[in-house]
C-alpha cells in the first residue's frame, strides 16, 4: 500500500458544484464563452508567426522525431539573447518554469536545508521545496511597510544556518509588486556572504515598466525561472527554460526528468516568439496598462475595497475586499455564474486568501469592461444582501 506524501500543499478550494479541481478545470477550459481572468495567461496574440511556425511545424511531422535533449541550440541562443546573459550563463529547456522549479528545489536543497518564501505568493515552489528540503519558511508579507514584497531586511530576519534557498518571484504572483536594482545588490550580498541560492522567477518580467535580473547581480548564487506562458501566450505549450552559470546547469543536468528533450512544436513556436517580439510586445504591455486601469477605476467605486498593488507590474493584481463584507469566494462565484472565471485569494495564500480576489487582465479591453460592469454589479448586490 502506498500512502500519499505529506508535502505543504495550497489551500485550494474545489468550486461548489464540482467533484474535483481538474473537473471545475475541464469545465472553464471548454467554455469558449468564459472570459479568462482566473489565470495569469495571455490572451492578446493575433495569428501571427508563432502560430504560423507552430502549424509549419506539425504540417512538416517535426512531431515524428525527438529532438535535441537539452533543446534546439537556436531557442537557447535566443533566450539567452533576450536576457542579455550570453557570456557566463548556460541554458536548459524545460516543460515550463514550474518543471525549472521542480528542478532547481531538487538540485540546491538537501535534507537539512531551509527555504524562504513568501505568503502571498506561488505555492507550488512551497510544495516543492518541502519534498526535497526541512522546513520551509513563509513570511507574510501582505501589508504596506513591506511594500507587499519579501525585502532583503524580511529575509535577514528570517534566515538561519540552513538556509539555503530563497524564492523571489518577481514580479510577483499574485499582487505584481517587483525589486528594485538596489533592492537586488542587497539579496546578492546575502546570497554572496552566506551561500544562499536565489531562485529568481522572471514568469512575468516583461509585463513590468524596468526588470532586472537577479543574476546580472549575483551570479554564481541565483538560478533564474523563465516561462513561455504569459508574455509569449503559450501557457498551453508547456515550455519554459532554467538558466544558471555552468557549475549549476550542470548539476541540474543530472537530476532531468525529461531526458528525451521538450515538446518540439512548442520549441518552434517559441523560437517565432523570441524572435518576433519587437513586433507585438509594447501592444500586449500598453493593453495591460489600459486594462488596469479600468480595473482601479472600479474598484475605487466600491467602499471598503482597495488594490494592494497599483500599478501591477505583472499581468494580475489583487482586489481587497476585506472591509466590504464580500468575502472573496462569494463574489468569485457571482462572476463565474456570469461567465467571469477569477481567482480566490486562497489559490496563491494561506494566511490572506480570505482578504483578496485575484485578476488576470491580459485580455481583450471589451472582456474586462464587461468584467467591471458585473463586478459593480456583484459587489452592489452581495454588499445589499449583509
Ligand atoms: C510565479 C510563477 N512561476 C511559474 C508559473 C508556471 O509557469 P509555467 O506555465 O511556465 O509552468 C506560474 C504560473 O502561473 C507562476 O505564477
């Protein structure tokens, strides 16, 4: 008899109505009426060359053969490329960020080793961390003084000598607060002085204004998470990459799950993505400008309610809603019933789940102006009904 590992696990709640998560899951998906703002994916691609070169690609059966394992030299050269860590940095093609953050947790943590986090925050690296390390520390950073983010002074409270990895997702899911270049020196003195590793999640880089990367300041002690789905629209894909200097790939090489290589049409498309960026990227950012701020438009209507982070500098941002008396779950199904899929505060924290709804907004303008008209609407109601 085998009996199911006790890893940190998200606090999800299964939608009323249904059996299981992946049923509610299989019922948004085939919805074509849903509109999409339950996951921080993007829906604002035309049919443009990734489409293209990925339809090339099935029409040529690329599918029939495995390909390179470590990935097509050309997607790594351009991911590499796209970052400007050409010189001292090695890549590996990954499933997407979250088989990078199975990897890097696997590699950097033993037994004995300590994990920071932070709570808001994206609980699967909790999960992951907790299988291969001790004991994993989520520090609550959902207030003001912190600036709703882990800062350097958060981790320095909380690190001891097992500490071995700390996990900046940035910026970060679900809030969209990011780091400043000084705040970065600041995690690389840590990291430097202590031989920490900095797990550095860049899944929504290219929706903030000025990103920086963590491993321009600390080399040789961050591991950097690259995801395809959110900018590039391939969520569905499933390809991501994990860069790291050599000595690190390296050692990661050895722990591959996927040794027969990534989804070769997903390659394809992402090598159309990374190389027609220019053409689509300041549309896709200025849409998700816009939208936001239609977003804070109506949530200033609301009394009680405020956006923790604005702007976001991802894709999403959480709504409070703590001193409305709308809890998050009741105005979430109020929406889902009028075809708005959005996110509970529970799916991305343990300790505020209860104070926050959570949006995606990289969709079309017209969805999320319906999306603030039933959210009035909803809030209107629900409030009245106290
Ligand atoms: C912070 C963060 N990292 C990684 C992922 C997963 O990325 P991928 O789809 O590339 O596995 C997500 C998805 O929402 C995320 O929010």
């Amino acid at each position: 008899m085998i009996s199911p590992k006790k890893y940190a696990k998200p606090a999800r709640i299964i939608p009323k109505g249904y059996k299981t998560a992946n049923e509610f899951f299989d019922f948004v998906f085939n919805d074509k009426d849903m509109i999409w703002m339950g996951q921080n994916t993007n829906h604002l691609h035309d049919e443009n060359q990734i489409m293209d070169s990925m339809i090339q690609s099935i029409k040529k059966r690329d599918y029939n053969k495995y390909p390179p394992p470590e990935g097509f030299p050309e997607l790594k050269e351009l991911i590499l490329k796209d970052l400007g860590l050409q010189n001292e940095f090695e890549i590996l093609i990954t499933a997407g960020g979250t088989e990078s953050l199975y990897l890097c947790t696997n590699d950097i943590l033993s037994p004995e080793n300590n994990t920071i986090t932070c709570d808001p925050g994206y609980l699967i690296i909790d999960n992951f961390a907790s299988r291969f390390g001790d004991h994993v520390k989520s520090v609550p950073i959902y207030n003001a003084e912190c600036g709703y983010k882990l800062t350097p002074e958060l981790v320095r409270e909380n690190m001891d000598n097992n500490t071995k990895l700390v996990s900046l997702i940035d910026p970060l899911n679900p809030l969209g607060s990011s780091y400043t270049k000084a705040e970065l020196k600041d995690f690389a003195d840590i990291a430097n002085d202590n031989d920490i590793y900095l797990l550095h999640d860049i899944t929504y880089r290219d929706f903030a204004r000025d990103h920086q990367l963590m491993a321009k300041f600390a080399p040789e002690h961050t591991v950097t998470v690259y995801s395809f789905s959110k900018i590039y629209g391939m969520a569905g894909m499933r390809i991501g990459s994990v860069i790291g200097v050599p000595d690190v790939i390296k050692s990661i090489k050895a722990i591959v799950i996927n040794d027969l290589g990534t989804n070769v049409v997903s390659q394809r498309g992402a090598i159309a993505a990374l190389k027609s960026k220019k053409e689509w990227l300041s549309r896709i950012k200025n849409t998700t400008r816009s939208n936001q701020d239609i977003i804070k438009k109506a949530v200033d209507k609301v009394e009680g309610a405020f956006i923790p982070v604005f702007p976001s500098e991802g894709n999403m941002l959480a709504i409070d809603l703590n001193n409305t008396g709308v809890s998050p779950l009741e105005i979430s199904e109020y929406l889902l019933d009028r075809k708005v899929f959005t996110r509970e505060g529970s799916y991305t924290s343990k300790l505020f789940g209860h104070r926050y709804l959570r949006v995606s907004f990289s969709i079309p303008p017209e969805h999320v102006e319906y999306f603030v008209e039933i959210f009035l609407k909803g809030m209107k109601v629900l409030m009245g009904s106290k």
